[in-house]
C-alpha cells in the first residue's frame, strides 16, 4: 500500500495568520492524486483541494493553497488569512490505479485556530 | 444534493453481538467504501467494492465482512463483535472504478462494544 505520512499530530494558529500543514507520501507510481480533506466536528468530509500529479502548476482554492514537489514526494497545505472555521482535522489523501482508487489517507492533523 | 447516509450516528454493541453497519448512497455510484477512523491513526480502508456483489478487501478488513446485494447499499457486518472494534466507521461513494474525483463521505457511525 502506498504511505502517507503527516508529520504534524497537532498544529494551532492565530486568526487572520497564514499556517502550512505537511504531508509527504511514498510511490513507485508516475500517475496519482493526492487530496487534502478537512473534517470539522460534525465529523462530515470535506475534500479542500486536490492535485493531479501529471501537472506541474500548484492547486488553489481560495484561502487554500498546495506546494506539490514530485520529486521529493511532498505536497503541503498553505491556508491563508486563517479563520475561526478551519478549525479541524486535516487529512492528506493519496489515490491512484493501483488502490483500485480507493484514498489512502494520512494520520491527520489537528489544527486549532484561536482568536 | 448528493447524498450518502450511514443508518445510526451511534451505536452500542455487546461483546460477541452481530452488527451490521449500513449505507445508502443515492447518487448511483458505482464504488463505495468503508473506512475505520481511529485517533492518531487517521482513516484506514476496510473493505470496498465495484459493483454489486463484489467486494475488494481493504487494508484491514480482519474481523469484518462485506454485503453488496444493491448498487445503492453497501453493508459492514461485524460477526462477533470485539472491544477492538470501538470506533468510527465512515462510509464513501466515488462514481466509478475509474473516476479518481467525485468521492462522497456519510457522517460516520460511531460504534462502541462493551
């Protein structure tokens, strides 16, 4: 199976502050996609973003941005302007034919952001 | 809106009880899944299937069991349910075997077993 490691159990930042969240993954493969997914206490998941690894440019969403590095196999969440909602767990998601895509996820990471 | 409905948001189980999980998708996707969300282990596949009647075992699918008898409902089924089993059980859908977007995730169903 593919590994997706996030690195960072917990991270907190302050509101209106820009924070990055890591997220490294292992795969022979040259075709995938990865995801971010946020999922907030009522416990629905929300997929933030998401990147197709045959493209060079960097995803965006909004506040929400990716650095996506193939060669060192890293794909990290930049979130802007951060706002008392994106308080929640974050998961990074790897996907490609060989998991029948099906999403491997990372452990999470818990981001808390305060006043 | 699309939908994918998990049958009980929490559930209590004895020890050596038969549980089913249920989930509903109305979207007619063809792939759906489930998924155990434990802390500090994030989401760890189970089982998933194609197509009704089949099924794909997951990353740990040791202790459960799998029931695709309609497109729309795909069933988890503990057949002795264990204390290692308390958790959270999410369900997804995805439109097709080749379709990498379009996932949709239920609510979760948080089981204890006591």
């Amino acid at each position: 199976a593919q590994t997706v490691t996030q690195s960072q159990p917990e991270m907190s930042v302050q509101e209106a502050e820009t924070v990055t969240l890591s997220c490294t993954y292992d795969t022979s493969e040259n075709n995938y996609y990865l995801f971010w997914y946020k999922q907030p206490p009522s416990r629905q998941m929300i997929l933030v973003i998401r990147q197709e690894a045959y493209k060079q440019q960097n995803a965006t969403e909004n506040r929400f941005s990716v650095n996506f590095q193939k060669a060192a196999k890293s794909f990290s969440l930049k979130i802007s302007d951060s706002q008392l909602g994106d308080t929640a767990m974050y998961f990074c998601a790897f996907m490609n034919s060989n998991s029948g895509y099906a999403l491997n996820f990372g452990k999470g990471t818990s981001l808390l952001v305060t006043p | 809106d699309v939908k994918v409905t998990q049958s009980s948001r929490y559930l209590v189980k004895r020890t050596g009880e038969k549980v089913f999980l249920e989930c509903v998708q109305d979207m007619d996707h063809e792939n759906m899944f489930w998924y155990r969300q434990d802390p500090g282990l994030g989401l760890r596949l189970i089982y998933f299937s194609y197509d009704v009647k089949m099924k794909e075992k997951g990353d740990i699918p040791e202790g459960y069991s799998v029931s695709r008898e309609k497109k729309e409902r795909f069933s988890l089924i503990l057949e002795s349910a264990s204390t290692n089993q308390t958790s959270m059980y999410l369900c997804a859908s995805s439109p097709s075997r080749g379709q990498p977007y379009g996932y949709t995730f239920g609510s979760g169903t948080r089981l204890t077993v006591v």
